[in-house]
C-alpha cells in the first residue's frame, strides 16, 4: 500500500491573532508557596480571576489591566514577580495522509538518524514526557500499558485528542514494533503525556511550567515540546531549567515561520532546539534560524544553547492519527503499485485509462474511464469536473515538475468522483498503462510537516541512545548527540541545523568511545574540555571577533576559520580575528590541540 496526503491549513497561523488578544489579559505571579494564599486571595478582590496554581507561581487573568496595572494591583511583598503569561501555539502544518494499515512502515527519518543501527533497552527506564494536545487511545499502534497521562487547565482527558497533533507527535517517538502502522524512534518507550492546548490549539507559558513540574512528578527522563511562541518568560524558563538541573533533558520546536525570530520555550538555554530537514537532508524552508548571539557590543558572545543545536525529518513525516481522522489514497497502473496524494471524494474505482491532456475542455472518449490529466493552464477543480461530465469515472492529476502534486478541489468541491495526485517522475508509466485502480478512504496514519515533527524524531533518538547509557544525565546526552550529528548545510555549525542532523549510532559510538563526559574518539573531535567562547563586534566597519580558549592539552593551540587554520596561537591568551571584508556573513570558529585533531566544538558568529 502506498502512502499519499491531502495538504490542510496549518492551525497555529488561523489562532495567532486571536490568541494574542487574550494572552495580554493573564499574567503569571512568582510567589512562595508559604504565602500563595494571601497573594491568591489579593488576586481575587482586586478582579483577578485564577487560572492555575503551580509549584511556586500561580497564574490569573486580569480583564482590561495591562502589565504595570497588574503589577500596580499585586504590589505585596509576597509577590516575587509578575510576568506575562505568554501564549504557546502547535507548531506544525498537517496532511492528511496514506492507510499502512496492513504492513508496518519505517518513517524516511528513522533510517536518516540511523536508529535501527543500535538497540532500543526497554528496561532502562526511560520516559518521555509529551507537553501537547493529547494522544487519542483509539489508536492501537502503542503499548499502552507503558503509557500515562495527566489533563491541564480544563483541556479534556489525556487520552483523547485534541486534535491530531499530539497523537501524531506520541507516534514518532514510540509506536510499538507491531507489524503495522508506523514503528517509532523508541519502540514501545515509556511515555506521560499532559495535554495542556485547549480545543483552539493553545495556551500559555505558565501551563508549560505546570506542565515540567507533573513531568518530573511522573519520572520523566525527557520532556518533548512541539510547541512555542514568542516572548520569554522566567517562570517558564526556571521550570525548564530545573528540570534540566535534575538531570533531565528538555527537547522542543525551533519554529516554523521560515525566519530569525528566537521562539520559546526552545530559545531557553536549558532547552534543546531543534530544527527541520527533508529526506534529501536539506533544510526545510520553513524552519525557524535564530541566532547564536546574545548581548550587544563588547559584550556580544556566541551561546550556541539559544539557536538551533541540531536537526532532524520534519518534512512529509508519517505517523500515528486519531482513528479514521487521516485520509489515505491507495493507486496502482497495470498492477503496480505507484505512489499518489488523496485530493476529494472518498471511493474506490477500476478502469481503462484515458489521457486527458490538462482536461481543459470535456471530452466523450473519457466516459467509463480513469483519466489521466496533466496539471497546468485550469484548476485541479475544474479538470476534475471536465472529467467528470464526461462520464469518467476517477481522476489522477501529474506533477509538472519533479515530486509529488499536492492538493485539494477548493472549498466549493461539486465533484463527486476519487481524486488524486501523482509524482511527475511516474507519467511515462501512467500515460503508457491500459488501467488504473484508485481508491480514496480514511486512515489512522498520515502525514505532518513542521519542526513538530523533528522535535519528537529527537527525543525518541535520545531515549533511544540513553537507554544504551542510563548513567548519563541529559545534559550528556544532548552534548552527544551534538557533538556525533552529521555536518549538514555550511561547514560546521550554522544557524540553520545546528550541529547537523540528529544520528542516533554515532552517538552511541561517541558514548560508548568517550564515557559520557565526552572526549576524544579519534575523528576530530571536541577534546578532553577544549571550549572555545567569542565575543565580536564591529570597529569602524572591521568586523573583529575575540577568541578564549579552555581546557587546552597544551600551551599552543591552532585556530581555524571556516574549516581552514588561520594561525596557531597562545591557549592562555585572548587571540583576536580582524576581517576586512565588507557585508555580513557567518563565520565559524574552532581551536585543535596544536597538531592533533583534538578540537573545540565549532562556535558561529554572526554579523
């Protein structure tokens, strides 16, 4: 059976502007919990109406007041600190997708990471923790005795969906090794889940807060976000921190708007960003690339913990829906098997083909067949109507450039007969074929595009590699498993894939060599603790970028810029890089025991 999937809005743009209204009305109020009823009852008389109450904060909406109002309204002393309760949001574009619902599919990223090379430890005790909108018990592809649940904020119970998203996510990471559906990153993997979006698709910073702390209450390993929003919020933030502190690792979404902007809570330190790539390992376009700078002037250094530290599939990604919620489209010419993309009108039809050209006009020899169109010159509508009133039967739309067509028949559909798409590289063996079989249905698998979709490859990779080194703690695993990525997009790391994208074995190979406080493995490598930090700026239109080093072998070092050495320099003294070059770009920087291959991680600055 062949996997297609029909294109459908992306939820989170739809919701951005009316969320954003609401989400200045509720603010969120650090307080000891000794003192949270006095601040809680403070909240109440001065209009406040409560939200939540977590670990150490609570959350209240406050109609019509602003920030300074509401701080204003709260001045106690008990009130440590009151923020914005900043808006989160899915973060995924979905289609709807293919029915493997007679053989189990290994998803193209599984492959890509290499994760079938090493074991999955089932008795490790790993657990993943999933901050999303639900995962839907009507679908079977899961043990679901290993997993459990906790509802937020009056968002419905855990085990049913919210809508796709979080079933989907659930899926990636741990659908079972069954002999159906989808096989996940780690099998089978324990898993919480909290479902924290409302039925609109969101919710706030605080929700994620209470959200980190139910993860550590359930012995969470990792928690897993696909989700995020703009603006930072401490109390957010310190949850997350935490966590990470405890010896947990926090992974979650870079973005999908396609720019610089920094989304959180990815843009933590404490939180892992991930990026998104295709099958081809190329980046997806609309993977959010902030950068690795922060502070201003001299004081400017490169924090590779607040951009992208690494990649993974994220594109056309096939996993786990809610029953019957995914549509799948099934297409064979002469008996084989070819692959196409559900459009309209669910049904199943067998028949001699006819070519129809772009089927701008109706035609009488296409009656009692499938017609076979190519796209161009009208709608995919109005060539599916041609064929239609001519008494044909299906329609399957080509591509008129390499890959898959992708589409629907418009909000105003008055088709009626199976509609599906096909890969250009598939039209000489459709055109030649004397039949085709199409059929059109509904599926429990399909496909999401999104970082969401990269976010979860990633924590399944960790809780994959983890289970093989249990006495790492988090943070070990995501230096791992940034230190082993593949290089991808520039040399060394850039803002668009971090490291590289995620590989599951070599970074067991890199644990299993060095111990999990890494090390030198032979390859070049992040050294016995070389580090390398910069701070850069521009001087009258020089751009000049200050190099310290850490945990040299030696008392020489050799630097390299963009792959290539540019001097050998003291590892005891600041060296400082003068480019003249006039405009932008990124540069990256790396330092090597003196003659060796022992080297820092590579650091990217930015101008």
């Amino acid at each position: 059976m062949r996997l297609t999937k029909i294109a459908t809005a992306l939820v989170a743009l739809s919701l951005g502007v009316s969320a954003g209204a609401s989400a200045s009305e509720r603010y969120v109020i650090q307080v000891d919990n000794d003192n949270k009823g006095v601040i809680k009852a403070l909240a109440k008389k001065v209009g406040g109406e409560l939200n939540l109450d977590g670990n150490g904060f609570i959350a209240a909406t406050f109609s019509g007041k602003d920030l300074a109002q509401v701080k204003g309204l709260l001045n106690n002393p008990h009130a440590k600190l009151v923020e914005v309760d900043q808006p989160r949001f899915l973060m995924s574009f979905s289609d709807d997708a293919g029915n493997p619902m007679t053989q189990q599919i290994t998803p193209y990223a599984v492959y890509q990471s290499n994760v079938n090379d090493i074991g999955f430890n089932a008795s490790a005790g790993m657990k993943v923790c999933i901050i999303d909108s639900g995962l839907d018990r009507s679908n079977g592809d899961f043990v679901w005795n290993n997993i459990s649940g906790d509802n937020d904020g009056g968002t419905g119970n855990w085990d049913e969906n919210g809508g796709p998203h979080g079933t989907h996510v659930a899926g990636t990471i741990g659908a079972a090794d069954n002999n159906i559906g989808v096989v996940g990153m780690a099998p089978g993997v324990d898993m919480h889940i909290i479902k924290v979006f409302n039925a609109d698709g969101w919710g706030y910073s605080s929700d994620l807060a209470h959200a980190a702390n139910l993860c550590s209450d359930a012995g969470a390993n990792i928690i897993s976000m696909s989700l995020g929003g703009g603006g930072s919020n401490s109390t957010e933030s310190n949850a997350f921190q935490s966590f990470s502190d405890a010896g947990g690792l926090v992974v979650a979404a870079a973005g999908n708007d396609g720019n610089s902007v920094r989304s959180y809570p990815a843009g933590y330190p404490s939180v892992m960003m991930v990026g998104a790539n295709d099958a081809t390992d190329t980046i997806a376009d609309f993977s959010q690339y902030p950068g690795c700078t922060t502070g201003r002037g001299k004081k400017q250094r490169t924090d590779t913990s607040i951009c992208v530290e690494i990649a993974a599939g994220g594109v056309d990604t096939l996993s786990t829906y809610p029953a019957g919620m995914a549509t799948a489209s099934n297409m064979s010419a002469d008996g084989n098997p070819l692959a196409s993309s559900a459009m309209e009108n669910s049904g199943s039809v067998n028949g001699s083909t006819y070519h129809m050209g772009t089927a701008e006009a109706q035609d009488s020899s296409a009656n009692g067949k499938v017609c076979v169109i190519d796209r161009g010159a009208i709608s995919f509508h109005d060539k599916v109507l041609n064929c239609e009133n001519s008494g044909g039967i299906g329609a399957i739309i080509i591509n008129n450039e390499p890959g898959m067509l992708y589409g629907t028949l418009g909000d105003t559909n008055a088709t009626t007969i199976p509609a599906a798409g096909a890969t250009f590289e598939d039209r000489t063996a459709i055109i030649a074929a004397s039949s085709a079989n199409l059929s059109i249905g509904t599926s429990d698998y399909g496909f999401m595009s999104g970082t969401s979709m990269a976010t979860p490859a990633v924590s399944g990779i960790a809780a994959r590699v983890w289970s093989n080194h249990n006495q790492c703690t988090g943070e070990e695993i995501r230096a791992a498993l940034n230190a082993s990525a593949r290089d991808s997009g520039a040399s060394g790391h850039d803002v668009y894939f971090g490291h590289g994208i995620a590989d599951a074995a070599a970074a067991d190979t890199y644990l299993t060599t060095n111990g999990c406080s890494g090390g030198d493995g032979g390859e070049p490598s992040t050294g016995d603790g070389l580090s390398v930090t910069t701070n850069h700026y521009k001087q009258k239109g020089v751009k000049i970028v200050e190099l310290s080093f850490s945990g040299a072998a030696g008392s020489s070092i050799d630097v390299y810029r963009n792959g290539t050495q540019i001097d050998s320099a003291s590892s005891a003294a600041t060296y400082t890089d003068t480019i003249t070059s006039k405009g932008g770009g990124t540069y990256t920087y790396k330092a090597c025991d003196s003659g060796t291959s022992t080297c820092s991680a590579d650091v990217s600055v930015t101008f």
